[in-house]
C-alpha cells in the first residue's frame, strides 16, 4: 500500500487571554462600533482599528457574550469589553493560512503583540481549541470502504459523498473531540485556500494526486483531561493526542471474524496513520509572508468580473469582450448619475464611487487615505 505525508501541524489555533483592557481601546472600540452600525456608508468606512500595523475591521455587533469583535486576515479578534465575568478577556482565532504559511510560532508571537496592544498586562494565554492534522497521499480506495471497519467512540457518525463518490466522513460531531477524514483536493474547490498546494509540492505532491485530510478537532474539555491547557502544554503532548485520538479514540480496522470489534487489527493504511509524529522537524509549510488584507483572489475576482462583462456584451450585441471595457465603463457612469439624481445619500457617480471604495478599504483592511 502507498502512503506519503505531504503536510501535517495544526490548522486552526483558538487562544484566550486574561488582562485589563486599555481604556483608551475601550473607548476606541465603543465609538467605532457605533459608526459600524451607522447606516451612512461614510460612517461605515471609519470602523476600523489601527494596532501597530494592522488595519482591523470593527465589526458592528459583538458576538456570544463578547462585546466586540475586529477582524483582519491573521485574526479574528473578540473582546469581552472590560466587564469583570468569567469569560477571558480577549479570544483570538488566529487564521489557518498564517498558521501553515508562517509557521506556528512566528504566528504565536505575531498574535501576542497584538494583544499586547489591547490589554495593559496578558495575566493568562490559554488553549481554547485545537485543530490537529495529517495531510496524505494514498492509493487505498476510499470509495470502497465499508463504513462498519471504523472503530470508534464517537457516538455521531456520518459519511459524505457527491455524485455517489466517497468525499469523507466525520466522528464525534458537536463532542470534546471531533475528527474528519476528507478529501483536501476536493474541499480547496470550495475554500480556496490555494497555498496548501504550494506546501504539498514542496513534499513531491504531484497535482494529479488527491490528498487526504485526517483532522480531529479538540476542545477544551478534552485539551484539560490531557493536561494541555498552555503552548508549552502542547509542544510536550502533541503526539500523545495524536496517539490517543488514532488509537484509543478512533480506528479503520481489518475485519477479521472474531465477534469483538475492538480487537479487530489495523487497517495498513491507519498504521501508517498512528506512526505520524509531529515536532520531528519535518514540519512543512513557511512558504511565504501572507498578507493582512482580506483582499478577493484573482481566481474570484476575474471569474466574477468576465462574467459580468459577458452579459454586457451579449445585452448590447458585441460578439468580442476584450473590446467592450471602455463602453462598460462608460455606461455605468452614464446609468449612475440619471440613477442617483434624486438620492439623499449620493452627490453623482463619483461620490457613490468614492463611498463604496471606502466601504471596501474597511471590508478588505485596508487603511484609510
């Protein structure tokens, strides 16, 4: 059987932090909420947050029981308000392109000067979720799989097809420990997260291939019970989890007729499975700097636009598209201005522009001009 590890670390890292906030960001956070919630689009381009060189999104409403949230493409960012309850005070998710681009400690310390700049002293970082992965090449037949040779604790079990072809499954649904395997190649369709394939290729990926994806997210419950609440926590039982999750919690197993299924033997595949170690030094990934901006890819950028230039052409009977640029363009500011003549909210086309490019500059973190 072939079986070749193309990537393997953790894909999403949820921290916590204990401290008091500043109270000049509270202030800060207050006045630039209330401008999000505005509904004139000029307010609406000021919520942002400049920390250090960051340009965070200031969303207009909290989320759970915190009060504020500010986004950019590292961190998704929630804070608590400085009320004195039993929640951190800050919790962060830092991005899974980050984390397998820069690398888990270059991201760790990028995260840890940001909070820095929200709280006057960090009394407590903690663990709050895990997620902890294995990416693979193999010739082992998934669509084939008998769905009964999976031995597992997990209560909630179910598989994913499309087009009647195996796609994945998951176990433990909603539990202290979830795992998925799933077919990476497939869902980069969907998410787009297109700079795993530059991590792959570094590792003799060859693009025809399909990487697998064995995932097992683990909160904090679970993350306690394994004495893991802390970074060095993890750095010391990374592989005890991983050797819990694909031995004890979850297996593919051989069939072998003996009535007990839990003393069914190991699928090859899954052997090679269990005998992933990480913090070997062959973590791959550290490919690039990635950028804070939440700027659209070309890939949706271009596709979304040609379509919209399609439907022009063919509208106003041109049969060439790379033509019709400057006559799109033009019409559009010619429909604007007879479309805004009478609106409370725009001078002419250039101010709707110029407000909706603002817009877009908060959206996409970009700083203000």
């Amino acid at each position: 059987m072939f079986f070749k590890e193309v990537h393997k670390g953790i894909d999403s890292l949820y921290l916590s932090f204990r401290g008091d906030i500043k109270d000049e960001i509270l202030e800060e956070l207050i006045t630039k909420q209330v401008l999000a919630r505005s509904e004139d689009e000029a307010l609406q381009a000021q919520a942002t947050m400049i920390l250090g060189n960051h340009c965070f999104e200031v969303k207009d409403k909290g989320r759970g029981k915190y009060k504020f949230v500010i986004v950019d493409n590292w961190f998704h960012v929630q804070i608590a308000g400085g009320s004195k309850n039993k929640i951190p005070d800050v919790y962060v998710q830092i991005s899974s392109e980050l984390l397998n681009c820069t690398g888990l400690e270059k991201s760790l310390n990028l995260l840890r000067g940001v909070v820095q700049r929200l709280l006057i002293s960090v009394d407590e970082e903690s663990i709050s979720r895990v997620d902890l992965f294995a990416d693979f090449v193999t010739d082992k037949d998934f669509n084939a799989l008998n769905t009964d040779l999976w031995v597992t604790r997990a209560e909630i079990t179910a598989d994913y097809r499309e087009n009647r072809i195996f796609t994945g499954c998951a176990f433990g649904r909603g539990g202290a420990i979830t795992g998925r395997l799933y077919n990476k190649t497939t869902e980069i369709k969907k998410s787009n997260k297109e700079f795993f394939k530059e991590i792959w290729k570094k590792e003799g990926w060859d693009e025809s291939q399909e990487v697998w994806r064995l995932e097992f997210q683990l909160r904090k419950d679970f993350l306690n019970a394994m004495s893991t609440s802390s970074m060095p926590d993890l750095a010391l039982t990374i592989n005890d989890i991983w050797r819990y999750c694909t031995n004890e919690w979850l297996r593919l197993a051989v069939d072998d007729g003996t009535e007990n299924r839990s003393r069914w033997p190991n699928d090859e595949l899954w052997q090679r499975v269990q005998d992933v170690r990480f913090g070997d030094g062959s973590f791959t990934g550290i490919t690039r700097s990635v950028d804070k901006s939440r700027l659209p890819d070309d890939k949706q950028l271009f596709l979304n636009g040609i379509g919209i230039i399609i439907s022009y052409a063919l509208k106003n009977g041109h049969k060439e598209i790379w033509k019709v640029a400057d006559s799109f363009i033009s019409d559009a500011i010619k429909f604007l201005d007879d479309y805004l003549k009478n609106s409370p909210d725009y001078q002419d086309s250039s101010d709707y522009i110029k407000k909706k490019m603002d817009v877009k500059r908060k959206r996409f973190n970009i700083k203000p001009e």
